[in-house]
C-alpha cells in the first residue's frame, strides 16, 4: 500500500468550510471520508456551482463514502446502486446486519461498477464511541469488545467485504483472523497531547504510530487535520512512517 493512501480524512465540517479545507489538505491525503457533508454538498454547494467531489479527486484524493448502511438486503443493494456516477472509490455497511445484507451491498457493487474497478468495500464494527460497558449494559451485547469485533470480522469476510473498520485495539486481532489482506481502518487516531483533551465522544483511541504498529491500514483523522493543517497532515505521515518501522521490526 503506497504511504499516501494511509491516511483518510473526515470532512467533518460545515459544509462553507469544506471547499478551502479541501483546497489546503485534499491532495496531501489519500482519502475524504463524507458522511453526513455528502448529501449538504449537493443540496447547498452544487447550487453554488461548486462540485465538492471532483475537487477532491482532481486533487488526487479518493472518496470515502461513509453513509454506514444498514437495511434489508435489497434497499442497501439500491443504495450502493444509486451511488454510482459519484465517483467513489470505498463505501461501508453495518457488519452489525446480516451476511445477507452485506453480500448483497457486495453483490450489486460488482453488477454495477464491475469487478474490477468497484469501490472497496468496508463493514463498520463497533463504533469507536462505544465502550465495554455501553456495549453489554445499553445496546445488550454480551462479551467482549474484541470478541463481538472478531465475530463481525469474520462475517464481513464472509460477505465479501475488502475490510473492516475497528479501533486500533482490535487490529492486530483481525489481521490474525483474517488475514494481511483483510483491511482495518481505524478510526479514534488523534495526537499523544490531544488523547485526552480532545477525546470528545471517543473512547477507544490510539495515535498514528501505536495504531499503525498495531496492524491498522489506513487511519482516519479529522478534528487534528482540521486544527493543524499541512503540517498536521506531514506529522501524520511521519507517524505513519514510524508505526511500520516498528511493525516491520
């Protein structure tokens, strides 16, 4: 996997913000994760004039489209039908649904963009914002974090997915049971000074190198990106760069 490619963006902004970000930092890194700034980015800035997504590619990023969806089989084969024409190169799906479901995601993602040029394709595993605790007395799943994360993993495998995304804690653990192949994207990733004073609604966090080393793929960032800049992006990188030396060590 080339180094640029190891970082993916969240263009956590509002929507007025997004063109001058995308303009400072959108060639520097390898992805632009849109969730929520996807469907703002058509209904305000496409009425400007201003077309987000191939700024972000024209800048040599790719698209990350993070809409996270979970339905019955044949309404999230219709989404990833309607996403096509958009230009993406990853989008995800609950891995907390069925196999069914995401073989299906899978399934009309080959019909539609061909199997060799469709966009990777992600499960979500337990969100980062949730902990042990929320995860066995609010939402009732009993065991452990990296027990369900391993599960889901498996499944998400099953389905055909390319990866999961799965906090740094539980990387090492997929990459065993799913082999090198098996993407893990990590989200939560966030500078030593800023763990716990920017941890906002987070709980499992790592920074890059740590997460890197641990065995994720590809880091996602956004809050310290956003603060920092370029320069923020280049510290990324160089922690990019140390986690693999220690991986490889």
């Amino acid at each position: 996997m080339k180094l640029k490619d190891r970082l993916a963006f969240a263009l956590d902004v509002p929507i007025e913000k997004a063109p001058d970000i995308i303009e400072k930092i959108g060639g520097r890194v390898g992805w632009v994760k849109m969730n929520f700034i996807f469907l703002e980015a058509y209904v305000l800035l496409a009425e400007s004039g201003i077309d987000l997504f191939s700024m972000i590619r024209e800048r040599g990023a790719k698209i990350w489209l993070d809409l996270k969806w979970s339905d019955i089989p044949n309404t999230v084969a219709g989404y990833v039908l309607a996403s096509r024409g958009l230009g993406i190169s990853m989008f995800n799906m609950h891995a907390l649904s069925t196999i069914e479901m995401m073989k299906a995601g899978n399934k009309r993602a080959r019909e539609v963009f061909g199997p060799d040029n469709r966009p990777l394709s992600i499960a979500i595993s337990i969100l980062t914002s949730i902990d042990q605790d929320k995860m066995n007395n609010e939402l009732g799943i009993p065991g452990t974090v990296t027990d369900v994360v391993k599960r889901l993993a498996i499944n998400a495998k099953k389905a055909g997915c390319d990866g999961i995304v799965s906090s740094m804690h539980e990387a090492g653990m997929i990459k065993k049971t799913c082999g090198d192949d098996f993407k893990v994207i990590t989200p939560a990733i966030r500078f030593l000074e800023e763990l716990k004073t920017d941890a906002r609604d987070q709980k499992r966090l790592g920074i890059p190198s740590n997460a890197i080393a641990a065995g994720s793929d590809i880091l996602v960032m956004g809050s310290s990106l956003i603060k920092g800049g370029v320069e923020a992006v280049e510290r990324a990188y160089a922690e990019i760069e140390d986690g693999l030396k220690k991986r490889a060590a």
